[in-house]
C-alpha cells in the first residue's frame, strides 16, 4: 500500500466493510484516523490501515472484537486464547466462510456475513444487482457464500447466526427489486412444509426485472391453499418449490394438473424432486435461468 492519507470511504472499500462499522471500531475500540489537519476531516494513516485489516482479518476469524482490537493496536497475536501467532496470521482456517475459487465479491460478502455487519452484506448485494442483474448476483455472489456457509456448518454445527442473518438479509434485496405495474400471471409457492423460500424471491425478483410480475406466497403452502389461490387468481404458469425429497411429494402437483383450465406451464423446481417420479407436463429446470426461461414469457391469461 502506498504512503497516503485515506478518507473513510476509500479505507471502507479496501478493507470491504461499512463506514458504520469503522466508525464503531473508532468509538468502542479506538482504532480511528490519527493524521489531522486543521479545518479538515482526520485521514488513515498507512499504519491505521494495517490495524484496522488485522482487526478485519481477526474477526472474519472468529475472533471476539475486543480481542481483535487489542492485538491490532498492540501488533502482536500472542494474546488470541488457544492460538499461536500463526494461526491467527492465516486466512481462513476453521471460522471463514470457504467460497473457493467464487472471486473478489463473494469473498467480501463472505466477510461481511462473519462480522455479521449487515450494512456490508446489503451494500454488496445491491451494488452487485445493479450493475450484473439478479441472475448474476444469485449465481455468482449469494449462491457460493450460501454454500460456503451450510458446509462449514455441517462440519462444525455452527454459523446458525450467519446464514439466519445473511438470508435475511438477501431477502430484502431481492425484494427492494419492484416489480412492474400489472396481473400477475405467475404464481410462485413452496411445497407443503417446505421452508426455504429464498430460491423462489430470486425468482420473483428475476421476474420482475425483466418486466413480469409475479405472486409469491412463500414458504409452506399446503396442496389445498395452493390449489384455492390458483382457483383465484388463475396463473398462466405455476413454479413448486422443493428443497429436500422429504417434501417433494409428487401427488401435491395432481390438483394443479386436474384443475381446468390446466395452467400452460407447471414447474417442480428445486433439488428436492425427483423428475422420474414427476409426469411428463411437468418441467423441472435445473437452475434459476432455466426457471426464469420457462415462466418470464407467459402471457397474461387474466387480462384475455
């Protein structure tokens, strides 16, 4: 890093996390700009950057705040309990989130949901689908932290608080994306018992990206209430969503294809279903663009 004075927006972007979260780090741990200049607002100083990537870096780890304060301002490691000073110098280890090879950004929000700074996650998500679209961002950015995260959970039972966090968190930026004036067409649900709705508002808000509005009714739609809102509203295409076998159960579709008229495109989406057990009118995509393909060119059957 060169010798120059950063404001605390550029030391924000290098290190990948919030203003709010120097600006706390500065209040409760004293790791703040120490250059000031009459009449201007304090810069970081080379040395004030080091110390705040220890203090990123530690607790990306793991490591408790206040701990992580104390050896970036003391430059030492010999105070993380149970650690050598190796151990804390290395990336990683047993308290990241491993994205492979998945790039820069995921890395960053892989960071931020360590900390759990959810001013982070949520720049990093809404700058992600604003310049590359939702499809980009849930591929390419969401999908390997998401991943990351439920491995290092099935090896160690913990980051509960991080995925509840960042899923949350992505939820409401896929919602902030507005869908476009209209009848919907679309209608969107989870199986019986089926909790996981993410994948299905990365759907709807792909849909309403390219100008197709959708009804998404969300987690654990039992057959009946399914089959009544389709009685209701009588979508033009249909998407189930399973995440697990358990609650792919394939007699849930027969209401939908026994209803008249039968709706043109009924899909079985998600790594739950088996398409072997599915009948042949039944599509069953693989990815969320092969989903998207399938739905966004539906015609609006209601307004007919």
């Amino acid at each position: 890093m060169r010798d120059e004075l950063l404001s605390a927006g550029e030391v924000a972007r290098r290190l990948g996390i919030a203003v709010t979260t120097l600006r706390t780090w500065h209040q409760r741990y004293d790791l703040g700009p120490s250059h000031h200049e009459a009449g201007r607002h304090r810069r970081y100083t080379p040395e004030d950057f080091a110390r705040l990537d220890t203090m990123r870096r530690l607790t990306a780890q793991g490591v408790p705040a206040a701990t992580a304060a104390r050896i970036a301002l003391d430059g030492s490691a010999s105070d993380v309990p149970g650690r050598s000073a190796a151990a804390v110098g290395r990336d990683g280890g047993g308290h990241s989130i491993p994205v492979g090879r998945a790039g820069t950004a995921p890395r960053g929000l892989a960071r931020a949901a360590m900390r759990l700074d959810q001013s982070a996650m949520r720049a990093a998500l809404d700058e992600a689908i604003a310049a590359h679209g939702v499809v980009f961002t849930w591929d390419s950015l969401i999908c390997p932290v998401l991943r990351g995260i439920g491995e290092r959970h099935a090896r160690t039972r913990a980051m509960v608080d991080v995925e509840h966090l960042l899923s949350r968190t992505v939820s409401e930026a896929l919602t902030a994306v507005r869908p476009p004036d209209g009848n919907p067409a679309i209608l969107l649900a989870c199986t019986d018992e089926e909790q996981h709705s993410l994948p299905l508002e990365a759907l709807a808000a792909a849909l309403s990206e390219s100008g197709r509005p959708s009804r998404l009714l969300g987690a654990r739609v039992p057959p009946k209430a399914l089959l009544t809102a389709v009685r209701r509203t009588g979508p033009s295409g249909i998407v189930l969503w399973s995440h697990t076998p358990p609650t792919a159960d394939p007699r849930q579709l027969e209401p939908l294809l026994d209803h008249r008229p039968v709706p043109i495109v009924i899909v079985a989406a998600g790594p739950g279903w088996h398409a072997a057990d599915l009948p042949p009118a039944v599509h069953t995509p693989h990815t969320l663009t092969e989903a998207l393909d399938l739905v966004r060119g539906l015609g609006h059957r209601l307004e007919g």
